[in-house]
C-alpha cells in the first residue's frame, strides 16, 4: 500500500456513492470495503479538509469548511447528490450533507453530535482527541515498528475495532501517520467546543441508517446513540453486538453489506 497521503479515491461504476472518515482518520480507513462497494456504486472517498491529503480549513468556520469542501468534491466529480456513508465526524457531515439536499441516502457509522443543548458530554470525546495528538505524534516515526508485533497492532486498533487481526499493518502503520498529520485537529477541537455539532434533524428527510457498535470506546453505547435516536425516530436502526467504533475496520464485510443493503436501487 502506498503510504503517502494522497486528497482520496475513486473507483467502482453504478449509483455514486460518497465515503467519509472520522476525525484524524483518512480516506484509507474504507479500505477493506471498497472491492464490495465498488462493484455496485461509482464511489468517491476524499480526504476531509484539515487531514492527511485533505484541503486545508479555510475561512472561520471550520465544521463549514469541512462540510463545503465536500461539497466541492462532489461537484468535481459529478455528483449532484450521492448515497453517502461516514464514520464518527464523517457520519454527522453525512448528516450536514443530508440536511442540504445532496443525499440520496445516508448510512451513518457511530456518527459524532447529536448531544442537546447544554449536555457537556461531547468533551469527552473531544478530550480523548487532545490527549492522543502529542502520542500519536511522537509514535508517527515508529510506526512501522510499532505494527511489527502484534500486540502494537492490538493497541494501535483498539480505540476503533476490537478484531485487529485481519487489518493489513501497512493500514495501521498509514493511520498512526495519518492521525499526527492531520492539521486541523486545534481547530476543529475549538469549533466543537464552542458551537457542538448543530444539526436540523428535521432538514434530513432522505432515507437514513444508524449503525452503532456497543463496544464504542469514543462515542460509548448505548449513551451517545440515544441522542441521534430521539432526534431521528424515522431512522433504520443497527445495533452491532461487540463491535467498535469504526465497523468498516473491524467487521468490513457486514459493514460492507449494511451500505449495500441500503443503497440498493
């Protein structure tokens, strides 16, 4: 695998199909899921603004940034609107993107936000992100070393999936870089915790999947799920039963099926 950072992927053919990764993540976290996504969808995964190979986050709103740079992307490849899926900070632009008329369809993996108003909660997670940054910076020149053993690929995968085995450790190695390249972490990290993640639930009014792991580490069942459950009642419902937070890494196969499930024509 190529370890540079390059600003996404294309590939596949059919109905377009829109990818996005979680926060300090990279387009390469849908990896093992693209070759069964590919062979029904025309699918595009870009590099979120602020992260590894990503556009950087101009102007003075960051989340807008973010969201509008997606929307560029989609521009330039055609889509007018997509079947989108997102992991954490993905699935809640997936929701922003929705919001705007330009989802066809959104399967929403763990999504971020969804707290109400005046429930602090959200800081924790964004803690969890201000303390790995200096780690993840000073592991960044090791990381081929650290995936080496098994047990480095274990602690590597282990805030995302809890089966590890079958994740390539080239993959590990990319996202340990990926994570302590990602530049708008202060930014972002400011952002939320000024405004959160505001949303109009009632602007999504496309077709909407909620997949959530029960072994979550960052956003935990069944608390932060609860939320996004009373703002979407409408919502298709997936409960995984030990799974982390980015199923796309840890059972890529089901992962793979529940966006086709839900995107087939």
């Amino acid at each position: 695998m190529d370890a540079r950072f390059t600003s996404g992927h294309r590939g596949g053919s059919g109905e377009p199909l829109v990818l996005l990764h979680g926060f300090t993540d990279t387009w390469r976290t849908w990896e093992l899921v693209l070759p069964a996504l590919e062979r029904s969808h025309d699918v595009l995964a870009p590099a979120l603004a602020g992260h590894a190979g990503g556009p950087p986050l101009d102007g003075d709103d960051p989340a807008e940034a973010l969201i509008g740079a997606v929307e560029r992307a989609m521009d330039d490849a055609g889509f007018a609107t997509a079947h989108i899926a997102g992991n954490s900070l993905g699935g809640y632009t997936a929701l922003r993107l929705a919001a705007r008329g330009r989802a066809r369809s959104v399967v929403a993996l763990a999504p971020a936000g969804g707290w109400a108003p005046g429930d602090d909660t959200y800081l924790e997670a964004l803690d969890h992100f201000r303390e790995m940054a200096p780690l993840v910076e000073q592991a960044a020149p090791h990381a081929e070393a650290i995936v080496a053993t098994p047990e480095g690929r274990r602690r590597t995968a282990g805030y995302m999936a809890e089966r590890w085995e079958h994740i390539p450790p080239a993959l590990l190695a990319h996202q340990i870089r990926g994570a302590a390249a990602c530049t708008g972490v202060e930014a972002l990290d400011a952002n939320a915790r000024e405004h959160g993640w505001p949303l109009d639930p009632e602007l999504v009014t496309c077709p909407l999947r909620i997949v959530w792991g029960t072994a979550d580490r960052i956003l935990p069942w069944p608390r932060a799920a609860q939320r996004w459950r009373a703002a979407f009642p409408q919502a298709d419902w997936v409960e995984l039963d030990g799974v982390g937070h980015g199923a796309q890494l840890d059972v890529p196969l089901l992962a793979a099926q529940l966006i086709l499930g839900f995107t087939a024509p």
